[in-house]
C-alpha cells in the first residue's frame, strides 16, 4: 500500500511538557487500533521546549480519509482530554498548522 507523509505542528500550553509526554506514553490502546485500522502510521510528535511547539509527522495510506477521525467519538474523548494542555478550536481539536516538505533525503 502506498503512503503519503503528513506534517503538521500544534500548540503546547506553557508548563505541560511532561503531562503531554506522560499522556501519551499511557495512549489508549482503543485509540491507537482506530489511528492504525484508518491508515496512520509511523506517526512521531517532537516538541521544540523553547516554543511549546509540537511537530508532527505521520504516514498516512493513499486511501486515507481525513474527515473520519475528526468525527469519531474516540478521537472527540481524546480531544477532551488533552484541551486543558494545549491550544485547541472550540471542538477541542488541537490547532493544527500543516507543513510544506520542502527537502527529503531517502
């Protein structure tokens, strides 16, 4: 299956560092069957400490439909759950900036 690499950043609140980390080493295991069963994989988060800047980036099979996870109630508790941490829409979506690859070395 073909593959199409996704980046993106999002906003960490000040002071959140090691709760972001913390949360997302004890991910629920619902939530990581319905990003793989949707067709995200390799999926990294960094965060750039001096900024509170969060970049991700993802793979992402060719058939991938961006607006099934916004809409699925696991992904809407998750949401939810990480809004106090981090700067969120009013859905409690992350905002989210994508990124242009501008160079890649394989």
């Amino acid at each position: 299956m073909d593959m199409k690499q996704h980046a993106f950043t999002m906003k960490l609140k000040p002071g959140y560092a090691q709760e972001y980390k913390r949360r997302h080493d004890e991910i629920w295991p619902e939530l990581v069957s319905l990003l793989t069963a949707s067709g995200v994989s390799d999926y990294a988060i960094y965060l750039d400490e001096k900024s509170n800047t969060l970049f991700a980036v993802q793979k992402l099979a060719e058939d991938f439909d961006s607006s099934f996870l916004p809409n699925h109630p696991i992904v809407k508790k998750w949401w939810a759950y990480m809004a106090d941490i981090m700067e969120t829409n009013l859905d409690n979506s992350p905002v989210e900036g994508d990124l242009k690859e501008v160079f890649y070395l394989q």
